[in-house]
C-alpha cells in the first residue's frame, strides 16, 4: 500500500503563503489551458450554449435518472427490490454524509481501515464525484461561504446551488484554494479517486442489479430501482444541502452569512439540515445537538463509535455554542430595541439652567424636573393615570421625590414613557449633568450600549428612577 502515498507526494502542488495547496488532478491530460479564456467567462449565446454545458455530468444527474423514470413505467417494482433500495438508498446517503462529508471533508471523527473502505464503497455509489474532488469543493464552500469563490455559492440562484454549478462549466481557477493534504496521503481516498469510475458503475449500478437478480430473481428492477432511481433520489437529496440548506430556515447561530437550520432540510439530508450549526462548528462530528432533533449520520458515528469502528469524535463545547447562540440573540434583541423610541439621548438634550426653568413653567410651558432631567408633560396632562390634579402640581418643580414614591413609587413602563417626553438637564441637575460633562470631557463613563452603539436602558435603570423610595414628609 505504500505505492499510492508515494505516488499522492507527487501531486502535492506548491504550498501557497496561507498553507494550502491547489487542487491538482492526478490524471494527467486535463485540457486546461489557464492562458486561454475559459467558457464560463463568456456569456451564454445561443451560438456557445452547448459548450457551457458539462455533459458528463447532465448525463449523470439529468438524462440517465430521467430514462430511470421513463423505464419504470414498463418496469414492475416487486416489494423485496423496493426494501432493498430504501437501504440502499441510506446507505449509499451515509457514504455521503458521514463519508464524504462529516469524516473525509471535516475530518469530525477518525475511521478505521473497514470502515473507511465501507463509506468510500458506499460513497461512490451516490454517484456524487470521488472523495478527493468533493471534499475540496466543500471545503472551498466552507472558507469561501456565499462568495464568488464559493463553488456552490446560494447567491447565484437556489437552482445554480442544487444543480447549476455541476450543469455549467466552472473556471476551475475561480474556485477558492483550500487544503486537501490530508486527504492525499489517505490510501482509500487516493485509490478511490483513481479509480472512480469503476467505483461508480460497480456500487452504483451492478451491485445493486446483481444483489436484486441473485436474492430476488428481480435483475431489471434492480437496475432500475436500487440502481437509477435510487441514484437520483440520493443525489437530489443531498444536493439539497447545498441549496435548501441556504435557503430555508433559521439562524440561530449567525446571520452573516445564509446557512440555515430547518427540519425539513434535516429529514431530506440524513440530518444535514442543520447547516447554520454545521457552518459555526464545521469539526463538530454532529448536525443536530439535540437530542430529539433528526440525525441519522450523527447516530450512526455514534453506533460505530460504540463498535469500536469510529474514534475521536470531535465536539464543541457546550460554553462555545452557547456564546454564539446569546450574541445572536443579543443581536436580534438590539435590532428590536433600534425600533423603538427611548426619548432623545441626554447628551443631546440642552443644559437649562433652574431659573429658566422656573420661568418657563410660569409661561405656560408643563415642565416638570425630575432627577435633573426635564419633561415636558404638556400632552400627557389628559391621559395621566393619577388624574391631572397631581400631575399640574409638579409643573415648575423638582418633582424627583414626588414621582418616587413621595406620592406614588411610580413604574417602569411610567419611567419609560416619562423618558420620551424629556426636553432639557437641569444645570447643576444632580449626576445627571455631571455625567453629561464627563462624557463631553471624554472622561471614563462606564454606560451600556448596544451593537448599534445605542445606550442600552434597562428596567429599573432609567435616569429618572431613584434607587431608594423618598419617603413622603407627609408620612413622616
Ligand atoms: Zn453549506
Ligand atoms: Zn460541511
């Protein structure tokens, strides 16, 4: 077996600055000439169309899964072929998912030798690519999420990131560089990549015909059931990783970026559906953390893990997960608080010295100062739930005693709506000013704001609520 990694050394490109190396293919006579204009980068006429086509894979991935379908009308489907491709069917999805994916593309667990072989086996018969180029795509995908350099990017149309980008022709110089060494030096991926299209005739069409032919005397069902369609509705489904999993959803992890969590996604994919978590936490050998969230490939690592064919399983911790999930909130949070009025910000409001304020009140003005912060409560005399009595005879006055408890301790939602009526600070207005001269000083102000930098005001904190009830001399 040391003649495949001897032979992987040789295709190990130049490492770049940032510790990747290129994607190289080891067969060698691609056409690719990276001095002539590739097709991709000339727009689409109906002179060129064709040439804008892969056909090797719309053969793949349109025209053989149609003439499955056009072939099953004549073709009865007996109920043993029937089983059988459904196991296949997950089988050959696991190849995918905890193969191709969660083992060779994130290195989230570690295999043994057998198992490997199984899902390099299995993987093949999905018919998705070999190991070696899959795996570099996806990676590519993960470092270069929603850009041009993103080979599936969901920017480009739901449909160009299901099917397009394997239906068009890609400039392979386009595709962001990332790091496939180690998979280079796997004997499995290597021997599987060099001899892919054996791979794929084998698992994904003549086992199948052969296992059905052999147990079920069913040889043309099986070619057309657990062969054909089973290849297409593998196919189809995993590709809605890459397109419903953008797409549909939430994103309780971060929204920068559009992958998503959705159930339906996870149901389709084998529990691959939940791609906002896999996107934060690519190593985490887990799609679904909960428990009663669907993942099948998480719970069969777990059952190799227990049979001693899977090792290392990688895992976040819950503290990490956790932060990402409250600053999300905390974002969402901070987007609804944008919304909504908390009365002009103080530093904005005038300094108004008390003798003017005085007169101001005198002049018809409703001006009420409370902890140094004055209101203008003209429009709320009406609608002032303690009657307008209580509320006229605090016009002109520091009032902060009074709506603190000397006559009612009044509420939050009261010192909430107080704040967006407030139109001046009182000079010399207790810490309020003061506050307001060490900001304009840029002295150190310890004050919370928001990712939109707005003060964060939190009940029981605003600038007019006073710590200790005053007691009411009244009642003294
Ligand atoms: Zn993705
Ligand atoms: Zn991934």
């Amino acid at each position: 077996m040391s003649e495949p990694t001897a032979s992987a050394a040789k295709v190990q490109a130049a490492a770049f600055p940032d510790g990747t190396t290129d994607y190289v293919p080891l067969r060698s006579g691609a056409k690719y000439d990276p001095k002539k204009v590739h097709i991709s980068d000339l727009p689409m006429t109906w002179g060129n169309w064709y040439k804008h086509i892969n056909w090797l894979n719309a053969i793949f991935i349109v025209f053989i899964p149609l003439a499955g379908f056009v072939s099953s009308y004549w073709v009865p489907l007996h109920l043993s072929t029937a089983i059988f491709s459904v196991i296949y069917y997950f089988n050959t999805g696991l190849g995918i998912t905890a193969g191709y994916h969660r083992l060779w593309a994130h290195s989230s667990y570690k295999a043994t030798l057998p198992l490997r072989i199984y899902l390099a086996a299995v993987g093949a018969g999905a018919v998705e690519g070999s190991i070696r180029w899959w795996s570099r795509g996806h990676r590519s995908h993960h470092r270069y999420t929603d850009t041009d350099k993103d080979p599936y990017s969901v920017r480009k149309g739901l449909l160009y990131s299901h099917m397009g980008w394997m239906l068009f022709k890609q400039n392979p110089k386009r595709i962001g560089r990332c790091d496939i060494s180690d998979l280079n030096e796997d004997s499995i991926v290597v021997w599987q990549h060099r001899n892919y299209l054996k791979c794929v005739i084998f698992m994904g069409l003549v086992f199948p015909t052969v296992f059905c032919g052999l147990m079920f005397n069913d040889w043309l069902g099986g070619f057309v059931y657990a062969g054909i369609l089973r290849i297409c509705f593998v196919q189809q489904a995993t590709f809605c990783v890459n397109s419903l999993a953008h797409w549909l959803g939430d994103q309780p992890f971060d929204d920068r970026n559009s992958p998503r969590d959705h159930v339906i996604t996870a149901l389709v994919t084998l529990g691959e559906g939940y791609h906002n978590f896999h996107h934060e936490f690519p190593a985490d050998y887990r799609n679904a953390i909960e428990w009663w969230q669907y993942d099948p490939t998480k719970w069969m690592i777990v059952f190799w893990k227990w049979t001693g064919l899977a090792y290392d399983l990688k895992q976040f911790r819950a503290n990490e997960i956790e932060k990402g999930r409250v600053q999300q909130l905390q974002k969402k949070l901070d987007q609804k608080r944008a919304t909504l009025d908390w009365g002009t910000p103080l530093e904005q409001l005038p300094v108004v010295d008390w003798d003017d304020f005085v007169a101001d009140s005198k002049n018809g003005k409703a001006l009420v100062a409370i902890a140094g912060v004055i209101h203008d409560v003209g429009n709320f005399i009406r609608d002032h739930p303690g009657g307008k009595a209580l509320i006229t005879s605090a016009i002109g006055k520091d009032a902060t005693a009074i709506f603190n408890g000397g006559v009612y301790n009044h509420s939050n939602a009261a010192h909430n709506l107080l704040s967006t009526m407030r139109v001046g600070v009182l000079r010399g207005g207790c810490e309020v000013e003061i506050w307001k001269r060490a900001q304009f000083e840029n002295k150190d102000v310890t004050y919370i704001n928001d990712s939109a930098g707005q003060r964060i005001v939190r009940a029981g904190a605003q600038v007019t609520k006073v710590a200790q009830p005053i007691a009411s001399a009244d009642a003294a």
